[in-house]
C-alpha cells in the first residue's frame, strides 16, 4: 500500500451538532458549498514520510 487516508471522526460529529445546533436555532451557518448545504471536512493522506506522526506510541 503506497498511502491511506486519515479522517477525524470526532471533529466531523462535533461539527455535525454544531451544524445541527444553529439550524434548529434558525441561525446560518457557513456552508462550505453553500448551494449544496454541504460542510467539507479535510482529510489527511498519510504515507511512508509522514507515517510517524500517527502511529500511537
């Protein structure tokens, strides 16, 4: 395997109640691609020079 990627699972949730929270509250968020409704989360690609970094000591 040359690369996988990594995601953060509990930023995505956290970012979901937030979302969800102002919604209900009849407040705007700030939609990555507004047209969509949608919120991008970056993700990490995680290969032999960086492989370290994650790895749990």
């Amino acid at each position: 395997m040359a690369a996988t990627i990594r995601q953060d699972p509990y930023g995505q949730g956290q970012k979901a109640v937030e979302i969800a929270t102002a919604l209900m509250n009849n407040q705007d968020f700030p939609f990555s691609a507004p047209e969509e409704r949608t919120v991008f989360f970056p993700v990490s690609v995680v290969d032999a020079t960086n492989v370290d970094q994650y790895l749990q000591k």
